[in-house]
C-alpha cells in the first residue's frame, strides 16, 4: 500500500445513517408548527416611526421589516424551534457530504414532513385523518423503495 496514497474515510454505520436522516427531518419538520404558532401569536408593539410622515416610504418599510424581525426573534417561543431547524440544516450539510446526495434529498425532505404533520398534531393539537395517515405510510414506502434501490 502506498502511503503517499490517502485511505478514504471510514463509512458511518447504518444505524447512524437512520439517526442523521430521523434527526434533520425532526429539525426541519417539529419545529416549523411551532415557529408558525409563535409567529402567528406575535403582536408588534406601536412604533411611531412606522407611521410618522416626515419618515420616506421606504425607511418605513425597512423599518417595519426591522422590527419585524427583532420583535419575533427576541421571542424565545420562536427562536428556540428557528435555533433547532437551522441546526437540523447543518447537519443536512454534513450528510450530503457523505451521504448519496439521490437518497439523502429525498429521504430529509419526506421525513420533515411526517414530522412537520405530528409537530402540528402536538403543536396545534390538528387531529391526522385517514388519509393523511395513509399518505404518510406511502411516503415511507416511498422511502424504502429509494433506499432498496439504491442498496441492490
């Protein structure tokens, strides 16, 4: 073996495939319901230079985004789940690094939404119909056969 030749990276276990991918879409999909529900719960407090005439049309409106943006993420009801789902980002990064990125795409994305679908049942207490729950069988179906695919 030639040492000046480097040895590729080890491949993660299977097990910690399924914790990278269960993870990012646990990041992107719980915490959405709740940033909507803060977002949704923010009431802005009067700013005067929003609406004082001597201010342009477009300081106020860059005002207004300003505060906007201050206001929710000053709020820990929204920043926490927007902390969580940006972490969940990251780690995405990390796995299309190592992971194939036709398995990983898919695979993040279809279990941000199963999760996105209980974050609302736990987060706004939505009741999941019989068609959702079918329709979420079929994307793990879906899942499996991108995976069993992929694997032979």
């Amino acid at each position: 073996m030639d040492p000046n030749v480097p040895t590729p990276d080890p491949q993660p276990s299977l097990i910690r495939w399924i914790l990278g991918f269960l993870l990012v879409g646990a990041c992107w999909g719980l915490t959405t319901p709740f940033m909507r529900k803060a977002a949704m719960n923010y009431t802005p407090p009067a700013r005067p230079s929003l609406t004082d005439p001597n201010n342009s049309w477009i300081k106020r409106k860059v005002l207004g985004i300003w505060y906007a943006v201050i206001g929710v993420l000053s709020r820990p009801a929204y920043a926490v789940p927007l902390l969580l789902n940006v972490t969940g980002s990251i780690w995405f990064f990390v796995l299309i690094g190592k992971a194939e990125l036709s398995l990983t795409v898919p695979i993040t994305n279809s279990l941000a939404f199963l999760f996105t679908v209980l974050g609302e049942w736990y987060a706004e207490k939505k009741v999941i119909s019989r068609d959702t729950w079918i329709g979420m069988a079929f994307v793990l179906g879906g899942i499996a056969l991108c995976v069993q695919s992929k694997s032979s």
